[in-house]
C-alpha cells in the first residue's frame, strides 16, 4: 500500500527532510523540479543517470559498479536523488523521507523529451554523464508512450514492499509542480 499525501503535506515534510527520491518517466521533469528544490532546500542533487548508469559514448556502467556507487550515495545525508529506475528501488526507498512521483500523461513526457532534445541536440545535457549527447530514436519513445503500462505497476510493487511508510506525493501535471514549489517559495 502506498502512502499517498497531498501537496500541502508534501511542502511541509520537505521542510525537514533530508532524503528526498524524485521518480517519472524520461521527460517528465524531474531532473528540473530536483534541481529546484535542491537549491532552495540546500541539499546535494544526485542525478543517477550521470552518477550512476551511464559513462561516456552512452555505455551503461557494470551493474556492480552501478549498485555499488548507488549503494554509496544512498548512505550519506542528505540528498535528492533523480531517477526512476525500479530496480533500485529496494536500495533507495528504505533511506528515503519522502518520495515525489511524477505521473504527467505521455503526451506531456513526450513534449518534454523533445524539448530536451532540441534544447540540447549534439551534446550532453548537464543531469546526463559527459559523452552522451541528448537522442531520440523509436525504442526511447515506445518506452515512454508504455512507460504507465510497463513500468508503474513495479514502481508501485517496490514502493509497498521496500517504503510501506515512505509518504509518496504524485504529481499528475507541471502545475502540480509548480503549486509544490510556490509552497515552499521556491518557485522562482
């Protein structure tokens, strides 16, 4: 079961928390929202793609390595890490204050990988490891367009499994966002 709470909740915890896990489909702002609320909160951002996943040539790191570098980070305090990843969640949610899951439609995931790719075509944006400049293909966009089908229903078996107390917050749109973050002030 999944502690769902509301936004006013949500502003209130994150006043105090210290670990804060930011998940969603590719493009649905999480990297921006993270990066956000690092900086008005002053907490070290983690973005897993570029600390974790990837290494330059878009290589995927040993997964060894990978869990180990995970495994590392979700050990200090504090931080708000960036990714979705289900197959870590076991390692994160346990750690974790307070989790924000971004849940847009497709459509709104889709806008904003494009946005992204067109922002930053031909190199690496700053959340990604160096030498992975920003791409699209078909196998990317069918991730995304499945992404509620395929990958939500693990993301909510890890979520009652490995945080039955961890309070979720799903935001279902970018207003969402923004009402969280004018909560907190920092919505500019």
């Amino acid at each position: 079961m999944v502690v769902s709470i509301a936004i006013d909740d949500a502003a209130e915890r994150l006043k105090r928390a210290q670990r804060v896990l930011i998940i969603g489909c590719s493009g649905s702002g999480k990297s921006t929202l993270a990066q956000k609320l690092a900086r008005h909160l002053g907490l070290p951002y983690v973005s897993m793609d570029r600390e974790i996943f990837w290494l330059p040539g878009w290589q995927m790191r040993p997964r060894a390595e990978a869990l180990s570098r995970l495994q590392e980070i979700v050990a200090r305090e504090p931080w708000i890490l960036d990714g979705t990843s289900p197959g870590t969640l076991a390692l994160r949610l346990p750690r974790s204050h307070l989790v924000l899951w971004l849940r847009p439609s497709r459509l709104v995931s889709l806008k904003g990988v494009i946005w992204r790719w067109v922002r930053f075509r031909g190199r690496s944006r700053p959340e990604m490891a160096e030498g992975c400049p920003e791409k699209i293909d078909r196998e990317f966009l069918t991730y995304i367009w499945n992404f509620e089908k395929t990958e939500s229903p693990e993301i909510e078996e890890n979520l009652a499994a490995f945080g039955p107390d961890v309070p979720v917050l799903v935001l279902k749109s970018r207003s969402e966002g923004r009402r969280l973050l004018a909560r907190l002030g920092a919505d500019h």
